[in-house]
C-alpha cells in the first residue's frame, strides 16, 4: 500500500494476468484508489465494473526478474533499461492530481515513473509484442535457444505483425511501428542479439513457470476481445 499526502490510501496490485479475477472481490470493501501495475488488454471496464470505476488506475511495472526459491533476483538495470519510465495512467488519459501524486511518490523512492494519456492502448500494443516473444521462448526452452533457431524467430515476428495489424489504434509508444516497417532480415537480427543479452536472460522471460504460461494464456484471449474503454 501507498499512502499519498492528503489523500485516501493508494493501493498498488502486483499480480499476473490470470491472478486478477482473485484479488479484484477482495478491494471491493477496501477504501481508496487502485493502481493495477500487471499485463493486462482489455481495458479498465471489467475492473471498474467490481471496485468502482473511480477507483482505477492502469500501469506497468518496468522492473523485471525471476524467482530463484523463494528469493525475487531483480533484473541488474542498464543504460536502456534505466531510461524505460514506468507507465501510468488513467482510464480517460486525463493528467489529474492524484495520477502526478502517484507518479511523484515513485520518483521520490527513486523508481523511474511517468504519466501515461494513452495507458490502455500502451498495454494491449505491449501484450500484442509479448505474447509471441513469451510463447516463442517457452516453446523453445529459453530466450538464448529461441536465439540460436533464426526460423523460429521469423515465426515469432510474423505474429508480433499480426497482432498489431489488429490494433484497434495506432501502437503506444509509436516506437513498435517499427516492427512493422522495417525489414523482416533486420528485425531478426536485432530480436536475436535482443534475446541473448543479458536483458532477456535476466528477465521473466527465462521462467518456464506453469504462472508464465497461464498468463500468456489469459493475454492471448483479451487480445482476442475487441478493447473496451482505452
């Protein structure tokens, strides 16, 4: 939980994709706004719809890392890293008081956050990439395998163009245009370097967990749902 000056409590959920529907009936009795830093494609309807739609703030968490036991080993940052602000935002884009606080208390602890006006549509571009690179990766065994198998890769991007074909919107950040203008052979090479760095390897993308996979699973069938309020 965290508490912002002159304000009602602020509470942050942490949790995959498919963990939602188990949380959201616990914070509907719970006082204060929520901040869902999580995958998540379909819009801020289905949660609004359980705690109030007042109450609801959409993010991404921008650290990364994997479960070594019962010890969290966060992803060491880098130069490209570093310079990735965490997205929030409101479900209608506005810039309000409480979103600049929320964004404010992460800076102060020295986490790198930034106001989102497009969140929705930043998430579900973010799933439309993810989810080919996850199940590209699990399939293989491993982002540096899925590296070394340059078909496999191809496969990979063609779904990733695939899926933001199927935007409703233009991707956020305009950054994964690029996915779909730059040549197939360049592309490749730039994922493959991508997945053998230390970035992937150090990432959730090495954890073959059964929660992985469940959560790829989840974001593939909000894909498949036609986005609600963005």
């Amino acid at each position: 939980m965290i508490r912002t000056p002159e304000e009602s409590p602020q509470l942050t959920v942490f949790v995959r994709t498919h963990q939602v529907d188990a949380v959201l009936e616990s914070l509907a009795g719970v006082r204060g706004d929520v901040l869902f830093l999580l995958n998540w494609a379909v819009g801020p309807e289905m949660l609004g719809a359980v705690i109030g739609h007042e109450r609801v703030l959409l993010g991404f968490p921008a650290t990364g890392g994997t479960m070594d036991g019962d010890v969290v080993r966060y992803r060491r940052t880098n130069f490209i890293t570093r310079r990735v602000a965490m997205p929030i935002g409101e479900p209608d884009g506005r810039t309000t008081p409480r979103l600049e606080r929320i964004v404010e208390t992460f800076r102060t602890a020295g986490i790198n956050a930034r106001a989102e006006p497009r969140m929705g549509a930043w998430l579900r571009t973010h799933a439309a990439f993810e989810v080919p690179l996850g199940q590209a990766v699990h399939a293989a065994g491993g982002p540096v395998v899925l590296a070394d198998d340059p078909d496999a890769v191809r496969g990979m991007l063609h779904l990733m163009r695939h899926n933001l074909a199927a935007l409703e919107t233009p991707p956020v950040p305009r950054a994964f245009v690029a996915l779909r203008a730059l040549p197939q052979g360049l592309l490749v090479a730039v994922l493959r370097r991508f997945l053998k760095s230390p970035t992937a390897v150090h990432s959730g993308l090495n954890d073959p967990s059964p929660a992985t996979a469940a959560e790829l699973d989840r974001l593939t069938e909000q894909l498949r749902t036609p986005a609600e309020a963005r």
